[in-house]
C-alpha cells in the first residue's frame, strides 16, 4: 500500500496567488482529513470528508480556504488568495468509518506539504 | 471545553536513560486515544491506539498505558533513534475527528 500521497511536497508563493494542494487517500479509506500544522498553534484539523461529503468545516479559517473531494480517491484544499499567515506545513490523513469495526479509527498520515507564502 | 495537554515539551535524555511522556485529557467523552511519531519533514506516524482505562500497548522500547484522566508513554533505554516528536491525540465518543496534544519533542544523546 503506498500510504497517504499528498502533492506537492513544496509549494513557496507570493502573496495574494491562488495555492492548490492535492491528496490522494489510502485506497478504501472513506474518511479524509486535512489538517495545518504550525510551531505555535500545532496540528489543527481544518475540515473532514466522509464518503466524499464534507462533515465538519469549522476548522477552516475564513472564506479564502475550500476544500473539494470529487471522488473518493482524490481531494484538494484550495488558498485564494493566499497570505503570509497561510505559511505552515498542511497534512491530509485518511480513516475506515466509524462503523468497520466499532472502536477508535486510526488516521494514517501523508508526508504533508510544507507552504511557504511570501 | 475538550482540551489534551502534553509534558513535559521538551525532553533531553541520555542514551538508555528511562522515561515517561504525560498526556493529560478533559474531555465529554473518550472513544479512544492516539500516540503518533514524527520524524522532522515528516507526517505523524501512528504508534498505539488505547481504548479503556487500565490498557496498556507495547512496542519495541515503548509502552502506553491509559488511565482516566491521562495516558504515559514510557520509554525504556532509548536510542538516538528515538529522537522525535510524540504526539498524543483523543477521539470523542461519536466524533471521527481527532483533538492533538502540542507534543514532546524529545533528544536522545549517544
């Protein structure tokens, strides 16, 4: 199995470009996280995916930030227009439903993409 | 307000100096709780899940236990490749989403 893969791994912009980052779950997964990792507030969850339908949005920031999930192979979280405040490492991770085995699913992480906007 | 707290941040040891990484939780209700790696440039590996209080999971030169208000993860004789970030997060009950610690960044000199 080839994991999380998440594209591109580096991403440096100037402020005010439109940034698009892309993830490819583990195949069969249906639960597709993307989260923001920074020094000072750590990994935030931003918005989760469930059989391709958005669940929970409340993380994500303000209106400049969308996700999309076409298929269920697929995912990308989308900056317009971006801002130096944006800079920060966005992982996606990706889940079995809650109800495959009845206890805690475990998120197996991609190797994130690190952004820097200018 | 759900909240998971870890300590201590930071953590030098020296190479097979035992210890313990504290994860502390208040929250409505706990599904389950996560231990995860990181290695710098790196996502968060996962290392153990735990569900109930009194559990206990192994691995290698690690172990987690779980009581109701915390969970440790205990390392014994470290290695220099030990050196990471640990990472602790809860699911709540009849929540998918996780809630993450800061983490412990820990240095293990040779």
């Amino acid at each position: 199995d080839a994991g999380v893969i998440q594209s591109p791994r580096h991403e440096v912009t100037e402020m005010g470009q439109e940034v698009t980052l892309r993830c490819k779950p583990i195949s069969g997964h249906d639960y597709l996280f993307w989260y923001r990792q920074t020094m000072m507030r750590g990994l935030e969850l931003l918005i989760y995916f469930n059989n391709n339908v958005p669940i929970d949005d409340s993380g994500m920031p303000e209106d400049r930030f969308s996700a999309k999930m076409p298929n269920a192979s697929f995912s990308t979280l989308k900056i317009q227009p971006s801002e130096p405040r944006d800079s920060a490492v966005y992982f996606c991770a990706s889940s079995w439903g809650l109800s495959r085995t009845g206890g805690p699913e475990t998120q197996y992480f991609g190797p994130g993409t690190r952004l820097l906007v200018l | 307000e759900d909240q998971v707290t870890q300590s201590p941040e930071a953590l030098r040891l020296q190479e097979g100096e035992s210890s313990s990484l504290n994860c502390s939780y208040t929250v409505s209700g706990l599904r389950g709780l996560f231990w995860y790696r990181q290695d710098p440039g790196k996502g968060p590996e996962f290392l153990f899940t735990l569900y109930s209080a009194g559990e206990e999971k192994e691995k290698e030169r690690l172990k987690a236990t779980l009581t109701k208000k915390e969970s440790f993860l205990h390392i014994t004789a470290p290695k220099p490749e030990d050196s990471a970030t640990y990472l602790c997060a809860v699911q709540l009950t009849g929540f998918q989403k996780l809630v993450f610690g800061t983490g412990t960044r820990l240095l293990v000199s040779p």
